[in-house]
C-alpha cells in the first residue's frame, strides 16, 4: 500500500468531512418540526437518511476514483457525494430545496447529481446497481479506461436487479465494481433474517466475480481492496464485489427509534468509529498530533458552516420554474 | 466419564483480499455447515454422544446440527459473540475448562492460531476452510469426526501414535508473550494492518518460522522450497530478504494461491527450540500467519523466539489407523 502521509490525512480529512456535514444536517433536520414531528416542516423537509459511522467504505472507495468515475448511490449519498469530491455549499442547497442546489433544489436529499462528478442516487433500493453496469458497458465500447462504481446496501443485494448486474457484468467483463455496505440492517430487518449467506462475498462466486470481505469501518482496508478492484477493472480484467462491513450510527432514518436494535449493540460500534481507528494509527505512527486533529475538525466545521450559511441565504426556486428541470 | 467434543467453525475465514491479489478460493458458509455437518455425523457414528459448539453470527453449527440427524447433544457455548479472532480463543478456552477432549476447528491459519492461544494441551483436528492454509488440511469432514471421536474415546494406541505437538513462534514486546504463531512470521515493510493479506513480496523483509516444511503456500514456503531444507525437518528458520543487492540466491516461492515469486534471499539461519532473535526493521508490521497483526513504530525491540508450546494436533490418518487396528470399525456378527 505505502500511502503517503498527504494521502493518509487526505482520507482522514474526508471522514471528518463526511462526520461533521452529517452530524450538522441531522441537528437542523429538526428545527420546525417538533415538538410533533411534522416531516414536512422546517427548512429540510422529507426523509433523511445519514452516512455517520460508514465513512470509511466512501471514503476509501472514492480515494482510488476520478471525477469522471461514474458512481451510482443509495437513498443514503451524502458520504459518497461528499467523497466523490462535491462542493458542500451545491449539495447542502439542493438538500434545502433551494435554487443554487446541484438540481436547482428539486431533487433533495435523496436525488443528488451532478454530471461534472458523473454521480448520481436514487431512492430506489438497489436501483443505481444496473445503471452502473450500463455505465461500464458504454465505457468498455468507448475503449476508455474508467470505472464505474456502484455502492448499495445488504437489502439491495437480495433484489433481482443485483444479481441480474452482476450476471451481465461477468459475461461482458465490464470494468465496474460493485460496493455492498453491509451496514447489518434493511431499514430495521437484520441480515440474518433476510439473507441466505452470511456474507454477500460468497455471492461473486456464483457469478464468477472476486468477491472479497473488508472490514467497512477500517478506511486503510477498504482502501486496499477497492485499489486492487478499481485496479484490475481499469487494467480491463472485469468486475469484483467488496462487502464492507460497517455500522450506521444515527439509524435508517432521522427520527427511528431503533428498536430493533440489541442492548449496547451500537455502543460497542461506536467504540470502532472509523474517524477514530484512523485518527490513532496516525498519532501512533507520528504522523497526525491532538493539534492537528483539532484544527483538520475546525476547519471542517467552517466548512459546513459556509455551506449552511449558503444554503440558508439561496432563494428557493420560483414557482413557475415548477415544472423546468425535469426528467420526467 | 461422556467423551467430550469441541467444534470452533470460524464464518469470516475464505473472503480475505488474496480473491482480488492472487486467485484465492472462495469458501462459503453454506459449505462450512455442510463440512459441519458431516463431522457430526461422523462423531454419532463412533459414540459421541455431546458435543460443544462455539456460537456465531451466522449460526454455522445450529445449521449443521438441524441438518445432521444424529443423536448426539450439541450444546452452545453461552458466550457474546464479537466477530472477532477473540471468539475462537474464548471457545477454545471454555471447551478446555468443560473438559472437551479434542476440538474440531474449521478455519485457515488464522483461525487456529486463535484457537491455540486458548487450547492448551487438548489436541485439535483442524480442516481447512481458508485461503493459505499450511496449519489446516484439506480433510473430508466425515474423516475429521471420525478422528476426533477415535481421539475423544481414547481409543488404545491413539495417544501415542497420533497427537503431534507442533512448536510455534512466541512474539515478545519487553521480554513479555505478546503473541504467537503456528506457520510464519513475517517482518512487512508496512505500516498498518488495513486489509490484512501480504501478498507483495518486495515489502518482506525477514520470514520466521517455527518449522521447515516443503509442499507448503505462503511466506513460509520461501525456507521450505531451499536446497538444505530437508535436513532441517527439526529447526525453525530465519530469513532475512535481500533488500539491496546482496542476495546469495533467490527463491521461486508460491506466495499466495496462484501467486508465485522470486525472492531474493540475504542469509538463513536454523533455529533451535529456544532460541530467539531480535526483528531489525522498522517501523514496520509484523504478519502472524499470513495476516498483518502487530505494528511495529520506529526503534521499538520487538523478539522472536521459538517454542515448543504450540498445541497438540491430530494426525487423522494415524489416529484412523489406530481406530481400525484396535477393531473399532468392526462388529462381531
């Protein structure tokens, strides 16, 4: 691997970006709508689903991409979107439905694009799976040495739409990687009780792609593995799945009482935060002080401060532009 | 006394980076409880009549169990599970405690070097379900249940003829056991454990091993494919990789499956049992077993020294040949 230091702190500012944009929309998320929780109400309205706890599977991902690596996403994009490279100020807008958003604001949280990033997410679970499987089909025809990237969730991987990608990926040896972030739960339903094998990995061999297990809140091993699949798909040697086992930390949804959840269970995932588990191999190697911690978490901070001072001062779009800007 | 078996399957072991670095197999659950499965039965067909089974996320050995028949009792450990290499040796340490007489492990290298840290002298029958397994053999689940059992029952003769004592390399930070081996250590021009897997053979700096065998895969295979290996079935070894260009020769060594390389060779040295010796790089990662495990940071001593406290394995062949010999395959009409 022998990753510079400017590389090593690089993923570090990353996460901390993905933490801190999260951890500061799920605290605005409520304004306006309590003490009744009214989803409508206040300046993000609708669902919210947040990345916190699964930074290192984007961050380690998107480090070995280009900007012009399409990468389809879920109903939870913010980390990869931030990852990919997306200015904060575009992408809090369009989650405040506000004119200078990526999609003029009427997309939202759940459909964030950008064309200059290639990037694109959906609502629909599994839906981004097949559209990177044609992204990499129209790249191999083209004879360009991109690839393309598709993260999805457990839940995704038993619909038909992913083992129909991963069929079609194999036969046609499509340059595109797929990345499951097995996060342990489908909205509330544990893997366990959904899914046939303990790990989607097993499934790249019933198709005849590599397939490994990473653990998804190490950003160092996710990094490895998707460099070596990111690698090996440019060089033109095919698909492979990475299953990044990781942990979401505020639940499936803003407002989920989580009652699914064992005693503890997410009290012992905290203690292997992935910000953390970087944070001290850094410092224990001499490559990161408590200082330089604080000021990369400062500097983040004003960051998003920008992009939420932005956001809130962008008009909303007019309301005879209702009807431009869209696909459909 | 009821003879007493332990099975430690371990359900992350067969998915590591080694599927995209070299040609790694991939070993399903579904096949682990199928290979469980058939170990069961293989115990009930001998007398086992309780077995104890560590606890996994998946459920491999309720699975197997449910699938098996067999009137055998299979008991759970009542432990928390943490996904961790931390399970094998906690159930390791419980079946020694429940007074198991041999543990069927399911895993690669890895694996049961969790499960040696808590064995003790109980002897295992470990089948491979990893990657590069040099520990573990490749073994038909049925012939691993028949030998546990013939182990377990204490079948006449089996003791002596077929529980081997293997040495293992004992890792130690201040003078104090830190950790051990049971294949290779290996010092890795690295510095985090990421991914795990080693696999780049220009980053190996020094190949420990508490013995020298041929015919194996992974960093262990560079001593075992040397001319004089032979001569040295007793010793461990310690190589140090020509890093600049002063090797005395190279060596063609299966570093992963389907991956082959030449490594440059600086110097050998045939340990004895005891002695020990001090890592010269770093900092650097130290790779227990194929797997990057103790970082080492700049100007930290970190020694090696090989033991003759590794576990007690079962030679299946022997302890089946002493199960035929003592009629236990045999019913008087």
């Amino acid at each position: 691997m022998g990753l510079s230091k400017e590389t090593l702190l690089n993923l570090y500012d990353t996460m901390v970006k993905i933490r801190t944009f999260e951890e500061r929309v799920g605290e605005m998320y409520y304004e306006g709508k309590l003490p009744a929780f009214d989803i409508a109400a206040g300046p993000i309205p609708g669902e919210m689903h947040l990345y916190s706890g699964q930074e290192a599977v984007a961050t380690g991902v998107c480090a070995n991409l280009q900007p012009d690596d399409p990468v389809t996403s879920t109903h939870r994009a913010h980390g990869h979107l931030i990852a990919k490279g997306e200015d904060l100020k575009k992408m809090m807008a369009e989650i405040f439905g506000k004119e200078t958003g990526l999609s003029h604001g009427k997309g939202g949280h759940m459909h964030l694009f950008d064309p200059n990033l290639h990037f694109g997410c959906g609502g629909i679970v599994g839906g981004g799976i097949p559209q990177a499987v044609g992204a990499a089909l129209a790249i191999k025809k083209r004879g360009e040495d991109r690839v393309a990237v598709s993260f999805f969730g457990d839940g995704a991987a038993n619909i038909g739409a992913f083992h129909e990608s991963l069929n079609l990926a194999s036969i046609w040896r499509l340059p595109v990687v797929f990345v499951v972030e097995d996060n342990l739960y489908a909205i509330s339903v544990p893997k366990s009780a959904s899914t046939a094998v303990r790990s989607n990995a097993e499934r790249g061999a019933a198709y005849g792609i590599p397939a490994v297990q990473v653990d998804g809140q190490d950003v160092l091993a996710v990094y490895e593995a998707a460099k070596e699949a990111i690698d090996r798909a440019r060089r033109g040697e095919g698909p492979s799945l990475i299953e990044a086992v990781c942990y979401r930390f505020r639940g499936h949804f803003e407002g989920d009482p989580e009652l699914y959840l064992a005693k503890g269970e997410k009290d012992k995932w905290k203690e292997r935060d992935p910000i953390n588990i970087l944070g001290s191999q850094l410092k224990a190697q001499g490559l990161l002080t408590d200082a330089e911690a604080e000021a990369i978490q400062a500097k983040m901070t004003d960051l998003v401060a920008e992009a939420e001072a932005f956001a809130r001062e962008s008009p909303y779009p007019a309301p005879e532009e209702a009807l431009e800007h869209l696909f459909a | 006394m009821t003879a007493l078996v332990g099975i430690i399957a371990n359900p992350a072991s067969g998915k590591d980076i080694r599927r995209l670095v070299a040609h790694g197999s991939v070993f399903s659950n579904n096949e682990k409880i199928n290979i469980i499965t058939r170990v069961l039965r293989g115990l009930d067909a001998l007398g086992i009549r309780h077995v104890l089974a560590m606890p996994d996320s998946f459920g491999l050995a309720v699975r197997a169990y449910e699938n098996a028949g067999v009137s055998l009792r299979m008991t759970l450990l009542d432990m928390a599970v943490t996904n961790t290499s931390q399970d094998s040796t906690q159930a390791a340490r419980m079946m020694v405690n429940a007074g198991v007489k041999c543990i069927v492990t399911l895993g690669g290298d890895g694996t049961n070097r969790a499960v040696a840290k808590g064995c003790g002298s109980v002897p295992l029958v470990p089948v491979s379900t990893g990657t590069n397994n040099v520990f573990p053999k490749m073994v038909e689940g049925t012939l691993a249940g028949f030998a546990a059992a013939v182990v377990s029952l204490e079948v006449e003769g089996v003791r002596e003829s077929a529980i081997r004592p293997v040495p293992r390399l004992e890792i130690l930070r201040e003078g104090k056991l830190t950790d051990i081996a049971l294949v290779d250590t290996v010092v890795y021009d690295e510095r985090f454990v990421a991914s795990r897997a080693i696999w780049d053979t220009s980053k190996i700096c020094t190949v420990i091993l508490p013995r020298v065998r041929t015919g194996t895969i992974g960093a262990s295979s560079i001593a075992g494919n040397l001319p004089e290996a032979h001569l040295h079935n007793e010793h461990g070894a310690w190589l140090e990789v020509a890093l600049g260009g002063d090797a005395i020769y190279s060596v063609l060594a299966p570093i992963a499956p389907g991956l082959m390389a030449s490594v440059p060779i600086q110097s050998v040295r045939w340990l004895s049992m005891g002695e020990e010796g001090t890592v010269a790089c770093s900092p650097a990662i130290l790779a227990l077993d194929g797997e990057r495990e103790v970082p080492i940071v700049s100007g930290e001593k970190i020694r090696v020294r090989l033991s003759q406290e590794g576990p007690n394995v079962v030679d299946i062949g022997a302890a089946l040949r002493a199960a035929s010999q003592a009629g236990l395959f045999v019913s008087i009409n």
